[in-house]
C-alpha cells in the first residue's frame, strides 16, 4: 500500500471523526426541540438519540433503538449533511484500499496491523499518525450509515416490517475458498479449507444469505400545494426538518413469519460448512 493513499485514508478519517463531533454537540444544542422514541427507549430519549445517530466505534454497544425521530435545526442538518458526505468518502477510500491490496473481504483492522507491521520504508509520521487514529477499531457499519434527513412539513410517519428470508446462491468451490478470508479464527479456517479441499471441484455448493428483516417508513408531507407520500428504509433515527414532530406517527408491529426464497431448489437441511453458510445440493 502506498503512502500517499496511508495519507489520505487518516485525513479522510480525521474529518469524519471531527464532522460526526460537531453534528454531536448540535444535536445536544437543540435540547429544546422535540425527540420520539419506540419503546423501550422513552427514558433519556435525547441523550440515546445523540448516542445512536453519532455511534462509531465497535466498544459504542448498548441497547439501541432501530429508528425514532429527532427534530433539528437548520445548522444541525448542514451538519450532518457534510458529514454524509464524509461517510462516502471515508467509504470510498476503504473500498480503494481494499481494492489495491486485493483483499476485499478482510477486515479493515487485520488491513492496518499488516500496514503497521510492514513500516519499512514508510515516513514515521504517518506510521505514527496511523497509530493514533485508532481507525481498526471503528465499526465501518456505523461509519457508513447515512444520516437521513426528511423532508419538511412532515404530517405522518409509519414504520412497517419488510418480510424476512433467506436467498440462495450457488457458488464454485473457487468462490468458497476466496471466503476464507472472512473467517478469523485460525484453527476454524483450516479445518474449513481440509473439507473444502476434499470437496469435488465440479460441485457447486449453495451459499444461503440471511436477508436482515428491513425497517421502512411511509412518509407523507406537504410540499407547495400538494401532498406527497413516499416509503424508505430505515436504519436509524431519522432527522425532521421541523419544529414539531408530525400530527400523526405509529411504530412498527411485529416482523412477518420468515420464508425461503426459492423454494424450489432442494438443499441439504444441515449445513455443509455451518461457518461460512454453505449447503450441498441434493442430488
């Protein structure tokens, strides 16, 4: 890995670190506007709602709410507009690196350990700036999710469940062997590889993929003279635009039974290789 792309990756993360700081202390500024949150999450609503929406790092775990709603001023949705914006890049220049390295399935916190450890040649600056940033211990889930600012005059919000289920894939022995990167454990990655290296090369293997059930909203406002309406998905709090939280809101009930996508296709009931999701096909 070059420097220069060293370089880049602790400025682009200096800034996210310093935007998400700032849209922190305007969230805590506008205390007198209101705050909602689904149960049981009513208590100290603000002081959750800052927490959740300014999350970043893997030790920031706790019961947090999945969405809600928190009113801003002009100057906190500027901030976290730029600081949407520095989630892509930071998001970028994660992906540029991988991409370079040709390891797109490790973890970013083995990345900067082989950085650290590989300092020969590099400017001590930036092996010490790389050090301070901490940046291997970020939760990238939390770096990259969007803070989502709706529309104003919002007059209604309802959250509803996605249907939860599962989709199969069928992958080569070749692919099931590229995703022994994503497996930490030493001893679990070897004994993978022996029984995926005792696997017949022309069998395909099916991977399943738990599709994470899906928190979406149906918004209505007024915008001119007419009314809009539209759904989204929702992954955390959501930012009003206005003074007041809509006349009316109603929070989800609970997630519809889960199915199997293509049902047509006979797998084995029990898992081939249970760590990386993998299945036989039945004959």
């Amino acid at each position: 890995m070059d420097n220069d792309l060293i370089e880049k990756l602790v400025r682009k993360y200096d800034t996210l670190i310093a935007l998400n700081e700032q849209f922190q202390e305007a969230l805590n500024n506008d205390h007198s506007l209101p705050v909602w949150l689904p149960e049981p999450h009513i208590q100290n609503s603000r002081e959750v709602a800052v927490k959740t929406l300014t999350r970043l790092w893997n030790h920031d775990d706790g019961e947090y709410p999945l969405s809600g709603m928190i009113c801003a001023s002009r100057k906190t949705v500027i901030i976290a507009e730029k600081l949407n914006t520095a989630k892509l890049e930071f998001k970028s220049v994660i992906s540029e690196i991988k991409e370079k390295t040709g390891q797109q399935k490790t973890r970013v916190s083995t990345l900067i350990e082989r950085v650290l450890s590989d300092e020969k040649g590099r400017p001590e600056i930036i092996i010490d700036a790389l050090r301070k940033a901490r940046i291997g211990r970020l939760n990238l889930l939390f770096c990259y999710k969007k803070i989502q600012v709706l529309p104003p005059n919002l007059k209604s919000i309802s959250w509803t469940w996605a249907k939860q289920h599962k989709e199969i894939n069928r992958i080569s022995r070749k692919d099931a062997l590229a995703m022994l990167d994503s497996l930490n454990n030493t001893k679990t990655r070897m004994t993978v590889s022996r029984l995926l290296d005792h696997h017949p090369e022309h069998e395909p293997l099916a991977y399943v993929k738990d599709i994470n059930r899906q928190l979406r909203a149906n918004l209505v406002w007024v915008e001119g003279d007419s009314i809009k309406r539209k759904p989204i998905v929702t992954s955390n709090i959501v930012l009003l635009q206005d003074e007041t939280l809509p006349k009316k809101y109603k929070w989800a009930n609970d997630v519809s039974p889960d199915r199997l996508s293509r049902s047509d296709i006979e797998i084995s009931s029990e898992p081939f290789i249970r760590a990386l999701n993998l299945y036989k096909y039945l004959a």
